[in-house]
C-alpha cells in the first residue's frame, strides 16, 4: 500500500473549512453529517499537531544580538 504524503496545515483547513460549510446547509443525511463530523475531528487533531511542533520550533528559536537566528535546546 502507497504511503499517503502528508498533507500541509493550509490543506487540512481548506478541507475543514469544507466540512462546515456542508454541515452548516443542514441537508445532509443523519449518517452523513456524523461522517463529516468524525472526520472533522481527526482534521483538527492533526491541525493542532502542526500547531505544536511549529510552536516548539519557534520556541527553539532565540535571535541574537547581531540579528541572526539560532537554535537553542530550551523550552
């Protein structure tokens, strides 16, 4: 089975955007709707995933005096 590549941050929330935006027309079937919904949830689990690796890569980040940037191990 192919590896699937992993999708960026702005992918997963075009496709959450998508989500809402069919859920919020209310035509949806019942088995549907829980469908979007369910996967919805894996969506924004993984958004929040991106969200903190960036946050401790920025966290690592610490700029010095000279105006350049570098990595630190603190937290």
């Amino acid at each position: 089975m192919p590896r699937q590549k992993e999708q960026s941050f702005e992918e997963i929330m075009k496709r959450l955007e998508t989500i809402v935006e069919q859920m919020e027309r209310g035509d949806l079937p019942l088995d549907k709707s829980v469908q979007l919904y369910e996967e919805g949830i894996g969506l924004s689990k993984l958004c929040l995933e991106h969200l903190r690796k960036t946050e401790v890569k920025l966290k690592r980040l610490s700029k010095e005096l000279d105006g350049s940037f570098t990595l630190t191990e603190e937290e």
